[in-house]
C-alpha cells in the first residue's frame, strides 16, 4: 500500500520547498511567485525506521525494502478557486485524489515573495478551507434524494448525513474536524469530500523561531500541526548524517523536522507497520489499523491471500531477542493467527499458504 500525501497551501508559502525537503533533492520550482507550481510533483519518501535494518542483520537478508509514502506538490490555491480562479479548477481535481492533505502556513519574513504585508496564518488557512467547503457543498448539492420503491435504509442513511454535513459546511465547519462519527464519514466517502480527509498543518517557519516553536504550536493546538522551517531542512538535506546532527545541536533541537512531519503523517493515517524478512530481503509494508492477515496478504500478492492457511506472529522486540525465526519459533515465541486476525503495530509476519 502506497498511500499519497497532497501538500497544500496558498502561493509561496512554501510548499515546493517543503516538497524538495521531503525528497532532499531539488525538483519542484520554488520561484518566490504565484503558481511557479502548475502541475503537481510527485516524489516518494521512505517513512524513517530503523527496525527493517536490525531485521536484515538478524536474518542475513541480501536488501532492505522501507516502507514508503508518495507526497504530491500541489499548485497553489487562491481565494474563489471554487470559481475557477488562479488555477483552481485543476488545484480541486488533484487534491480529491490524495489520502490526506498536509496544509503549509506561512510564519516567515521574506520580502521577495510576492504575497506581501502582514503575516496572518490564521486567515491564510480559513482562505483554503473555505474553497474546499465550497466544493464540496458544490458536490453535495449534486446528490439527488432517494425515492421509493428502490430506497433502502442505507440509502436514507446516506441522505440524512448528506444533510448534515450540508449544514456544517455552511456553519463554516471542515468535516474532518466536524463531530460526525466515523459511520456517518463512511457513508459520505464514495463523494471523495476535501474536507473529509485527514488534515496536517505545517507551520513554515524562520529559523529563527525555532526557539519560539512551543508558543507558536500552542497557537494552533486545536490541530495536528508541527512547525518547522522548510528552507532549513531543505538545506540539512545536503549534509551527511553527522553534519545534520552537528548543525541541528548548534540550533538546540534534538530532531530532523522532517522525521517528525513524516510519522506525524504516518500516524494521521492510522496506519501500522509490519514486517517480512528472510535470506533475500527484509521488507516493511504498510496497513491501516483494523487490517486482517487476509487482507495483509494481499498487500504483498494476490496468491497469498487466496491460497491464505495461516500466519506465524512474533512482535518485533521478541523476534530480536530470541534471534530470529529459528529461535524464536524453538522458544514458542511465534504465534499461528487466522484470516481475522488484526495486524498489529511491528508484527512480524511469515505468511503460510497454498
């Protein structure tokens, strides 16, 4: 499962910057002018984690394969995209088709980008939410009310939520942050709502106020937010992995930013990770949280999950300590789960089949 990540915002407040960050290379245009972005960049980033490695060296295998998680540098949006302005039409088609939205703010001083005067973060990001809340409301309006004979009772489910979720927009509310419960968001989610997908707030800040970062979070603690400086871990990027960690001690901070977006976004996914490993690799794979070792056989091969008899378990920490398969499985530290059994967070997993 390769999950994407659309990296949204207004123009230059740092987006592509942040995306060329992400990649630690230089794709994305970041031009300081409106909609140097027009068709979005699309970069895979490996999710930080150390384990696939420890994996490897216990088994012998000949490669590590990370788990992954696609980020997409979508072009800037600006007040009545909803209307086809700047390039809204295309801003609105390329967000509907990512999982989860990262939403940069600006908070730095920079005179030669065009969206001068006063830094407000606040009403940047009620800009974009409104133009989001306007789509959808468009796409909502389009929905047609069951009618008997065929309505069933979903299909009157479905409509009362479309009703609801009508009158939050209205209200001004994201349903994303809305009270609707996770059934009623089911039943909207074959509209592929822009305000129904998990939200990250990015705080694009100076290097300079990184000692101020604790108040400004407390500014937006109503969010998921983190707040990092996307032209310094642009430029960290460059360094080897001692040199980063020189110049980030220099800075007082114990953390790569963009480790801590990454499984920040990781976690906005409610995903989990779990783990193959034998001689010829050592392999991370990704799931949602819920998912059943059916369902995780399939995310490695289709004849895994329709040959599926069982499969053998043992948590990461245990499988270190007892040395790998051979001693773990001698020690009675593997388990043998069926088809519904819920992968856990750093399983990891031989799957038997036929």
């Amino acid at each position: 499962m390769t999950l994407s990540i659309g990296i949204v915002g207004l123009p230059n407040v740092g987006k592509s910057t942040l995306f060329n960050a992400l990649l630690s290379k230089q794709i994305a245009d970041t031009s300081p002018y409106p909609f140097c972005t027009k068709e979005p960049n699309v970069g895979v980033v490996e999710i930080p984690d150390s384990r696939p490695q420890k994996l490897s060296k216990m088994e012998k295998s000949k490669r590590v394969v990370p788990a992954v998680i696609k980020f997409v540098d979508i072009a800037g949006l600006v007040k009545d995209a909803h209307k086809g302005a700047g390039l809204g039409n295309q801003f609105l088609a390329h967000i509907r088709e990512v999982d989860a939205i990262i939403h940069v703010l600006r908070l730095f001083k920079n005179e030669s980008v065009g969206k001068a005067g006063k830094i407000k973060p606040t009403l940047d990001y009620q800009t974009v939410a409104t133009e989001l809340i306007f789509a959808d409301l468009a796409t909502l309006e389009k929905q047609k009310k069951p009618k008997p004979p065929q309505i069933t009772k979903e299909d009157q489910s479905r409509w009362e939520v479309i009703q609801r979720a009508k009158k939050l927009l209205n209200d001004g509310t994201t349903l994303v942050r809305s009270d609707l419960s996770d059934k009623e968001k089911a039943l909207l989610s074959s509209l592929h709502l822009l305000t129904l997908k998990p939200e990250l707030i990015v705080l694009n800040i100076d290097e300079s106020q990184y000692s101020k970062q604790k108040e400004i979070l407390d500014q937006f603690a109503a969010f998921d937010a983190v707040a990092i400086c996307a032209r310094l871990e642009c430029d960290l990027g460059e360094l080897n992995d001692e040199e980063r960690r020189e110049y980030l001690q220099t800075l007082n901070l114990a953390h790569y930013g963009l480790e801590q977006l990454i499984l920040k976004t990781f976690k906005l996914l409610n995903l989990v990770t779990f783990f193959t490993v034998n001689q010829n690799e050592a392999h991370s794979w990704i799931v949602k949280e819920g998912t059943t070792a059916l369902n995780a056989a399939g995310e490695i091969h289709t004849d895994m999950q329709k040959g599926f008899i069982k499969a053998a378990v043992c948590p990461f920490e245990t499988f270190i300590k007892h040395g790998g398969w051979k001693k773990s499985l001698e020690d009675g530290a593997v388990r043998f789960e069926g088809k519904d059994y819920l992968v856990q967070e750093g399983d990891v997993v031989e799957f038997r089949f036929k």
